[in-house]
C-alpha cells in the first residue's frame, strides 16, 4: 500500500507541475491524496496483493501506461482486452499472469517478451494484482497552463518557403523516440523532424493540409507547419494524461477554424482553436452505458469529420455510442448520440464519405452510421475482433463497391456491401470472408490494418501481433479482381522487428510499410509490381505513417 500511495504521490505532483499549477497542487494535492489513502487503506483486495517497493510500483505504472492502457484501460476495467481488476488478477496469481504477458493468448494479445525484461513482465504480473489508481483529472484552466503558441499566426509565412510538394509529405510516427519524421513522398528524402511527445499515436491533416496535428498517448497535441523551411512546432498544448484521437473541422465554411482532441483519461473531448489550440471547450463523456449502467471512464476513440454538416463524430468506447458534436456554435455545442455497440474502438468511412463504420471489437461487429441521415442503419457480424484501422474501400467484380477489415482476434478479412442503392441486396451484409490462415503455423490473426487506394487494384494487410515469427515480419496482398488469393512477402529477418501499418503515396503508386523496431525501417513498395523499391533507415521504432493527400482528403 505505501508503494501504490507513493506512486499516487509522484503521478499527482508531477502532473500539475507539467500543467503549471503549482499554486492549485498545493492547495488541492492534500485532500486528494488523503481521500486515495483512505481508499487504498479499507481496500481488502490490497492486502491480499503480492508486496511491491516504492520503485517497483513506479516502473510499473509507467509500464502499463506505455503499452497495456489501450486495450485493459486506465482503471483496468478492460476493452478490447479483458478487464484486471484484482478481484480476478489475484485468483489466477502471480506465474500465471506472468506466462500469459510473456507468452500472449489465442485472443490476439501479443506475448511482450520482445518487448520486456523477464523482471518487467514479472513486476507487470504483480502491478495488476494491485488495486487500480486513476490518475488526476484535468480542468480547461489545468488546460490553459500548458498552452504554447510558439508561432503565432501573423508570424506564419503566407505561402509555402520551399518549392517541395507538400501534399505528398508523408509523416511518419517514430513512437518510442517521441518524434514526427516528415519525408518528402516524391524524392523519398527527410524534409525534417520534429519532437512530438510520448508514443504519437495518430497524425491529422487541416483541411486545407498545410498542418499537421499530432496527438500523442500522454495527451499533449502539437500543429506542426509544412510550408515552413523546415518543418515547424507552432503551438502545442496538453489536454490530457492519456488520449489517442485528434481531427480537425472539414465542412464547407469551416475549414482549419477548429480542432477536436478525444481523451481516453480523464475520459472527455476537448473543442480547440483550430490556428493556435487555445482550448475552448472540454466536455467530459462519463455517463451510462447502452445498457444503462454507469461507467467511469467512457474513453473517446476515434473522431473523424463529417463531410455532409459541420459535426464530429466521435467514438465512446466504453458506453457504445456514437457522438456527433455539432461544432457550429462552439457555446452551444449540440450533440445526438447514436445507439452503436460496445466496445468501440476504430473506423472509417465509405467510398462516398457518407457512412461511417466502426468496429465493436469486443462483440466482433461493425457498425454502420448514415451522417447524412444522422442514424445507425447497420450492425455488421465479422469475424473475432475486428481491427480495420481506417478500413479499405474497392470495387469487388461480383458485388460492387465494398469495405472491409481484418481482425486481431482470428485469420480472416471480413468484407462486405456499401452501396445501398446500385447494389441493395449485398449492403451492409458480409459478401466475402478471406481465410489468412495459411500465413504461418499461428494462422493468420494479428492483423491491425488493411489498407488499399482508389488509383490500385491491390489491397494490403499487416500481421503486426501475430505470434508467429515469420508471419509478423511479412506484409500480405491480393488482387481486389481476384479475392482470396493472397501472397505473403517477408519484409525483415530482425527477430526484434514486427511489420506494421501500410499507407500510399497521394498518386496511389507505391506502399510504405513500417518496420517497428529500434533499429526501424520504413520499407517502399512499388504497388504495381510489388517490388521493393528503396527503405528508409535510421528510424527508430516508426509505426504509422500519413500521407498529406490521403488523410485530408479520407482516401483509404
């Protein structure tokens, strides 16, 4: 218990020092802490916890912060992963947690040996034994205090300073160094690099794609210039301890004016000027799940930005709504909440931009939202898990226009109809399920993105958690007019490295596809002859990438 208070402690003071609050942590750290002793103390699931030092509990907190929140949540309460409240944890006890972190699960949980000590994964096995602490909230004022513009906007040249086609500029996360490597798409060389923060998760394009905005797994969002000599931060601002989610407003009239930061804790949005991310408005999304029980921490998935009103339309995980916010009158902002399905996770939309659809990876199902109709027209049974990223649109020979995902859980790319008017009888209905099983002994679960372009007749998937050595470390393909026949390329031989992430070039000409490792890679793919053309190294652990055309546009 004193480890899990002392913890409490630094995470608190630290926090409100990053923000700028010294005076508010000495007025308010006290009675905070006080009531958390309080609690930690009558808890009875604490005292029956495996003893850990100060330390210890320090390590671990920051390494379950690093790579289990995503999928267990901040209070452990669970996801796309199962929930670790102690009440469970410590019956299954201290070796068994400690093989399934090393060894993973069928489920599509990666085991985490490549990426911990066997002492981490050991001290993990007894952190989630340990009552859960959650970490400070955070206020606009909180807010505030962070807020940087390092350029403002009179300052900002009026027209690009170099003569580069940015709108082929692809951004590429390097997530374990905290940086944002931008590379020019036409010459394959680095434009600049700039300090992003702890694990980028996403990056966003204005509107008009002369910015990019990062928001990183420690909340902090950063508007990066490209019409700069070399890319510039221009302002930065924390929202959060944690989010993975940012976009910007897209409809007509509303171009560049605002951005939107979706927070996983404390679980809220956050409205921001959308040239200097002066925050204006935080509205938390804590409430009631679909079937009307209370839940503490509805995290905010994904956003993107209609293309039919001026409205957001944000993902809440937990609870299994579909949000559209209305950003037309920041004062009086107005939002319908859509009925969808538990848990939600990523999405995205249709060839038309009209649909938007989700994946309820914990239900194994997709979900389809009309935002022009402001409805749900369509819940779509998958496979297990479904993970599509943004998701992949094509033309199929036999059943038109089409989407579809792969899954984490199981081998399978689940594809079904989105044209509800030149082809009713296939929409919203599975029309193909592609086995993968064939990727290596494992099968062929562990996919996280598929991806193709409107200019290519290829469609691309990773197997990124896959268990199988040489299966993560290969990159699949198959012909949209031939579905389900799929060649498998091997990337890398690292035994460290996994493939990740696929994304185009704006002419749809080549693929770029990440290797995760410290000593990373980005591999360059013709997509024509599936050849590799170049890699780019000297990267250390890059995961997504994002196309300046592709991502303000919603190409994919």
């Amino acid at each position: 218990m004193k480890g899990v208070f002392a913890v409490l402690t630094i995470m608190f003071t630290n926090f409100l020092k990053d923000l700028g609050g010294t005076a508010i942590m000495k007025r308010s750290s006290i009675l905070v802490l006080a009531f958390f002793s309080v609690f930690l103390m009558t808890s009875s699931a604490l005292a029956k916890a495996p003893k850990m030092s100060d330390a210890e509990m320090k390590a671990s907190t920051a390494t379950y912060f690093n790579y289990c929140t995503g999928c267990h949540g901040t209070l452990r309460k669970g996801a796309t992963g199962p929930n670790l409240m102690p009440k469970k944890t410590i019956d299954m006890g201290t070796e068994t947690l400690f093989e399934i972190i090393n060894e993973g699960t069928p489920g599509g949980m990666p085991g985490w040996s490549d990426k911990l000590s066997k002492d981490e994964m050991m001290l993990m096995a007894k952190f989630i034994q340990q009552e859960p602490v959650a970490p400070p909230e955070i206020s606009l004022r909180n807010m505030k205090m962070s807020w940087k513009v390092q350029v403002p906007v009179a300052d900002r040249p009026t027209k690009p300073q170099h003569s580069l086609n940015w709108k082929n500029f692809m951004g590429i996360v390097e997530r374990d160094a905290g940086k944002i490597a931008i590379y020019d798409g036409d010459t394959h060389k680095m434009f600049g690099r700039v300090d992003s923060g702890f694990a980028t998760h996403i990056l966003r394009s204005s509107a008009s794609g002369r910015y990019y905005f990062s928001i990183g797994r420690d909340g902090r969002v950063k508007m990066i210039d490209l019409w700069t000599k070399k890319p510039t931060i221009v302002a930065s601002l924390r929202t959060c301890s944690e989010a993975r989610s940012v976009d910007t407003s897209k409809f007509h009239g509303y171009e560049d004016k605002l951005a939107v930061v979706g927070c996983y804790w404390p679980p809220h949005f956050v409205v921001l000027d959308g040239a200097t991310l002066e925050p204006l408005k935080v509205v938390s999304t804590r409430g009631y799940t679909l079937d009307g029980t209370f839940h503490p921490e509805p995290r905010v998935a994904a956003i993107v930005a209609s293309h039919y009103s001026p409205e957001w339309v944000l993902n809440i995980k937990e609870a299994g709504f579909v949000w559209l916010v209305d950003y037309s009158n920041v004062d009086s902002l107005k939002i319908t909440m859509i009925e969808a399905a538990r848990f939600l996770h990523d999405g995205g939309w249709d060839i038309t931009h009209r649909y938007f659809m989700p994946a309820a990876n914990m239900v194994d199902q997709m979900v389809v939202i009309d935002t022009k109709e402001r409805k749900r027209v369509a819940i779509i049974d998958v496979g297990t898990k479904p993970h599509p990223g943004r998701g992949a649109n094509w033309t199929d020979p036999e059943f038109g226009p089409v989407h579809g995902t792969v899954h984490i859980g199981e081998g399978l790319i689940s594809v079904w109809g989105t044209d509800p008017e030149g082809h009713p009888k296939s929409a919203w209905k599975v029309v193909r399920s592609i086995d993968l099983s064939d990727v290596g002994p494992a099968g062929g679960a562990g996919s996280l993105f598929l991806k193709t372009h409107p200019n290519s007749k290829n469609l691309w998937m990773d197997f990124t958690l896959n268990t199988d050595l040489k299966a993560h470390q290969s990159i699949g393909v198959m012909d949209i007019n031939k579905p389900g026949k799929i060649d498998y390329i091997q990337l890398t031989t690292d035994p460290k490295a996994r493939v990740v992430h696929q994304e185009y070039n704006a002419q749809g000409t080549e693929v770029w596809v990440s290797i995760w490792s410290i000593k990373g890679e980005i591999v360059i793919i013709d997509d024509k002859t599936r050849k590799i053309k170049t890699r780019i190294t000297g990267l250390h652990t890059p995961t997504g990438k994002f196309n300046v055309t592709n991502t303000m546009g919603d190409i994919y």
